[in-house]
C-alpha cells in the first residue's frame, strides 16, 4: 500500500465476487479520496450493492482486497462508518429510540446523540413508536439516523431516497450536503443519476460488476459543452459554424442547430465569431452536458 | 463482553415472544410439578397401590433429597419452550436483516455469536435457578424432618439441568442458524429431537454408542427417576462421562455456528 492511503478513506485491489459462474464484482480496484461525495453509479444488478457489503465486511469477497483508513483491522473500521444497505433494517417490534441504543451500544458510544439525530431526521415526536408502525419514509429516515449515530468519518448509503416523496428526496439532498460540509466521506450508491449530478464531487460507474469510468462530476460537464442556435438563414449559419476554430460536432435539429464545442472554449467566443461574420442568432442556448448522457455514452460504448 | 450482554438484554427486553414463551415455561414447570402432587394425595385418598403394595401417598417425590431428582428430570421434557424462542430470536434476526446491520454496524461476527451463546447461558441460567427455589420451597414444606444432608444429596441434579438446557439451546442455535427460516427450523427441530434420533436410536443396539447421540446424551445426563419408587435399580447420580459427552457435543455444535455463519455472505 502506498502513502495514498493517507489520502483515500478506503482503497480496493482486484475486488471479485463470484455467485457460480455469474461475477457480480469483477475484478474492482478504485480509491475514494477523503472529504469527497463519491457517487457510485450503475444500472440495476451492476454490482454497487455486493460491492458495498464486501467493504462493509457482510459479504466475503471471492478474491482481492480492500482496505478502509490505511488500516485492515475491520471491526473497528465498521464502528466508525455509519451505513444503510438496500432497505433499513431494524427491529420491528422495538421503539426508534431502542434500536438507536442496540446501534450506540454496538458503536460503543453512549446514548447521547440519540435524541439529536431523531431532531435532524424528523422522528423525534415518534421515538417511542415502535418501528414497524413507521411509514416507508420514516423507516428510509431512521436509517439516516442511525447512520448519523456514531457521528461516523464515513458515510455509506445505498438508494437512501427510495421510497421517499419529493419533499423527502429534497430534505435527504440537503442533509448530504450539510454532512458533506462537515468534512466527512460520504459513498452514495444510487441509480438516479440526477442525484448524484446534484450531490457528488466524484463518481464511478459499474456495469456487469466492470468499473467503467472513474473521475470528477465536473469534469464530466467540462470536457465538453453544447450550444444551441438558431438564425433566419439557417444555412448560412451552419456554412459559418462548420468553420468555428473549436468544433467538435453540428447537428441540426430543424430550426435548430447544436454546436459540440471543446470545454475549454468560453460561450461568447462562439457568439462573437457568429456576430463579426454579419450573422444574428435568434437564439442561443448554453446546453449543459448531463451526467445521464455522460452516464449513458460510457455503458454504451461497452456494449 | 459487558456490551454485548447489554445488546442482547436490549433486544429481548420488550419483546413480546420472549415474554409470553418465558412464562409459558414457568407456568407449565409449575403446573406439572403441582399437579403431580394433587394426582398422588387423590390416589392415596382413594385407597389406590401401586403394584398392590405401595401407598401412592407415601412417596417421597417432594420430599428431600429425591425432589431434586424428580422436578429436574420433569422440567427437563419442556426444555423445548426455551428453544423456541432461541429459535425465532436467531431466525428474525436473519429475516429482518438485523444480524447483517448489526455486522455492519461494527460487530464482528464472533461477537455476534457470543451475544447469542449469552441468550442461550441468561435462559438457562433462569430457569435453573427458578428450578431451584422451586424446588427449596417445595422441599421444604413437603419433607416432614428436613435435614441439611437430605437437602444437598441429589443437589448435583440442578447444575445438570442447567448443561442439559445450556447444550440442547446451543443445539436449537445451530438449528436456527442452519435453516434461517423459523418454521422450517421449529420443524427440523422436533423432528430430529422426537423422530430421526429415536429411530435411529432403535437400530443401534449396542447401549454405549446410543448413548454418543446428541440427543439421547443430552437426556442421559438426567435419568427417569420415578421408577425406583416400584423398587428398580435408578441411575440416581449424574455421571461425568455423560457430562463429558455433552460438553464435547456443545463444543462442537458453537464450532459448527461459528464456521456457518464466518463462511456465509449476509
């Protein structure tokens, strides 16, 4: 191991699981830098979920290794990681506060921060309910609680806003943002893409258990950029545009034409270029690139 | 070790199933342990002999030092009451996913398992020492001149029904963890402890390697009693080769659920 592990919160080498013949995991070697919203992204069945519970140490991986804080002594490491994994998972039959006392004892703190996770997450006036009278949403939050419990260096969540309505899904948004200011790690696995666009600094994607891609949210929207224009003479146009110094692609959509420009390039270059060959746009639109035809390039140019 | 007594106490301490099979036990141990008495003094008053020759009103079942001997052996058939429970907290915690959170969480899995053998020594224990005060209250009000040397011989009895209990839960932990599912498991168990071993008892012939079932050795530790009082040879002493067999049987059954559950993706 090298002296990256001081800056990566947990690193994987080779990481494989096997169910038969099916690899889940193959063959996985990645590093979550500390401090970062790292979004882990892939279709159903890509593999995030048997990934996360190898690092989580409740599936034992086939071959290759992981390693959390530079260290391998597992028990500890999990003490001071605040995870939900699929579903939550509590006892039914016990109150929120009661299954917050199992998780505090388990973490081995005291009973302190309890009443103030229930605050952040809303279910502080039912903490004496017993979990199984929790609505869907309310089950979703006590597990952002209990993950929040231990006041955790890394956060790990698995699709935490299913199951949840809008206002849920922006509250839970919000509340990612706030622990990611707090200088903590925080590993979203999610299949929508908008939230992670939203949320994450880092992100990889995972297909058929293959890292596809590894890097930073922004670069993603840098790389490349697309404006849309419109003229009176449309033809005019495109003759000018195909000799634009940074393009990359044109497309025409009708009225409509799209520019794909190098991301280094400012906007108003390609307006004033326009403007000083006796061209008017009618229209310009800075399109920005989205994660999801990033997201949905990178599996395609597997298949 | 005092934190996973702690996590343990906390799961069973309001919950229902543990409540209701807990008093389930204590009340069926008393009602058969009284009910014997009342059967007995009718009996006698009906003028009824065993094998024409014994007073059914004289026997000394509560009195010491046999009542050891004999609420034991009686206590020991419901032995399955606590297994029950042992099962359904094992197999929930598979079913609500718990047993994975709480890994997650931090435990590790030997601390999950001897979080689980603490359950099995806390139900044991209880019942053992309800067993015993049981059987100091009874003893005492039934046994016309009780003497300290009445009252300790037969008293070995106790601490064997606390191995016996101890080892048969370990045993309904395997069961539980092995099957995962609570009905499967609730059935697997009966049907090994009242069927398979008992016909496989009835093959073998020879009495000492019958006596190396699991089962049939965890029984043998506590023999029937009752029929000394028709004037026939009773094993009334617990024997350390029988507590030797167990302890190697509980031994191998907590190595059995420590491999299962270390080799088994949550």
């Amino acid at each position: 191991m090298s002296l990256d592990n001081i800056n990566h919160v947990v690193t994987t080498s080779n990481l494989t699981k096997h169910y038969g013949r099916i690899r889940a995991v193959d063959e996985l070697t990645f590093a979550i830098p500390a401090g970062s919203v790292f979004g882990l992204l892939g279709p159903n069945g890509s593999g995030k979920t048997t990934t996360l519970g190898m690092l989580l140490d409740v599936i034992n991986p086939t071959s290759g290794s992981y390693s959390w804080f530079g260290n391998f002594s597992k028990k500890e490491n999990r003490q001071k990681i605040g995870s939900i994994l699929e579903s939550p998972a509590f006892y039914p039959y016990l109150s929120a506060v009661d299954n917050l006392q199992i998780i505090a004892e388990i973490k081995g703190i005291g009973y302190d921060n309890i009443s103030e996770v229930l605050k952040i997450t809303g279910l502080y006036e039912r903490r004496h309910s017993t979990y199984r009278t929790f609505s869907l949403g309310m089950k979703q939050r006590l597990a952002l609680a209990s993950a929040l419990l231990c006041d955790p260096l890394v956060m790990i969540l698995d699709e935490p806003t299913n199951g949840l309505d809008p206002r849920g899904i922006a509250e839970i948004r919000e509340l990612i943002r706030t622990i990611a200011q707090q200088g903590k790690t925080i590993i979203l696995a999610s299949h929508l893409l908008d939230e992670v666009q939203k949320v994450c600094t880092h992100f990889a994607v995972l297909n058929r258990g293959k890292l596809m891609y590894s890097g930073l949210v922004n670069e993603v929207s840098g790389a490349e950029q697309r404006v849309e224009l419109s003229a009176d003479n449309t033809g005019e146009l495109i003759l000018l545009l195909e000799k634009f110094p940074g393009k990359r692609k044109l497309e025409s959509a009708g009225e409509k034409i799209v520019i794909t420009l190098d991301g280094s390039i400012p906007v108003s270059d390609l307006s004033r270029f326009v403007y000083q060959h006796g061209i008017v746009v009618t229209h310009l639109v800075s399109l920005k690139r989205s994660l999801e035809s990033q997201f949905l390039e990178i599996l395609n140019e597997q298949v | 070790m005092n934190r996973l007594v702690k996590i343990e106490i906390l799961k069973i301490r309001t919950n229902a199933s543990f409540w209701v099979l807990a008093v389930l036990h204590i009340a069926i141990i008393l009602l058969v342990i009284l009910s014997g008495k009342m059967f007995l003094r009718s009996l006698s008053i009906q003028g009824e002999t065993i094998s024409n020759l014994i007073d059914p009103g004289a026997i000394p079942l509560y009195q010491f030092p046999d009542i050891w001997h004999n609420i034991t052996y009686v206590a020991a058939f419901l032995k399955f009451i606590l297994a029950i429970y042992v099962i359904i907290s094992i197999t929930s915690e598979i079913s609500y996913d718990t047993l994975r959170q709480n890994i997650m969480n931090g435990l590790s899995r030997k601390d999950f398992i001897v979080s689980k053998l603490f359950l099995v020594v806390l139900l044991a224990l209880a019942s053992t020492l309800f067993l015993f005060f049981t059987g100091l209250i009874i003893g005492f009000t039934s046994t016309p001149d009780p003497r300290l040397h009445d009252v300790i011989k037969y008293s070995g009895f106790i601490p064997a029904y606390f191995l016996l209990l101890t080892v048969y839960l370990v045993f309904a932990l395997l069961i539980g963890l092995l099957i995962r599912k609570t009905g499967l498991a609730l059935g697997l168990m009966f049907l090994y402890t009242l069927i398979i071993e008992p016909i496989i008892a009835f093959r073998i012939h020879t009495e000492w390697i019958k006596g190396l079932l699991p089962i049939k050795s965890i029984n043998n530790l506590i023999h029937m009693p009752f029929v000394k009082y028709a004037l026939r040879e009773v094993k009334d002493y617990v024997a350390p080769l029988d507590m030797v067999i167990v302890s190697v049987y509980a031994a191998l059954f907590i190595w059995f659920i420590y491999l299962l559950l270390k080799k088994r993706d949550l």
